[in-house]
C-alpha cells in the first residue's frame, strides 16, 4: 500500500473519530450527571489509549531496529 493511500485512510480514521467522550451504560449510570462523569470519562480515554501506545512504541522500536540492521549490512567491507 503507497504511502499517499495509507495517510488518506488514516486521516480519514481520524476524521470519523470525532467527540470521543463516552462512557458505557453502568458507568453513565454509577456517575450520574455529576462531575464524576468527567474523571470517569477521562479515566476510560486513558485506558484505552495504553495499549494502543505501547504498540506505537513495539512498532516504532521494531522499524528503527530494521533501519539500523539494512544499514548495517550494507556497509562496505574495508
């Protein structure tokens, strides 16, 4: 896949994701319309986002290793 389809498909992704304060039905029912809603909310967007940065970081990790083993084995012998 280009590189030019795979940032649209992203932006696009991102696009779509719009107000992604939510919370699922017990948790909107235990928090009420209180501030409690907000801390929960925000706690629900921390915890989502954990996984998906650990495996940004495996990711990026992983194509620097690649970067730096290509260079490697292209030096010239001398």
């Amino acid at each position: 896949m280009s590189k030019i389809k795979s940032s649209l498909i992203l932006g696009f992704l991102l696009f779509l994701s719009g107000n992604n304060f939510a919370q699922c039905v017990m948790c909107s029912e235990v928090a009420g319309k209180e501030d409690k809603a907000v801390g929960i909310n925000e706690g629900i967007l921390y915890l989502m986002a954990a996984p998906y940065l650990v495996m940004a970081a495996a990711l990026v990790g992983y194509l620097l290793y690649r970067r730096h083993k290509k260079r490697k084995s292209v030096e010239p012998l001398g």
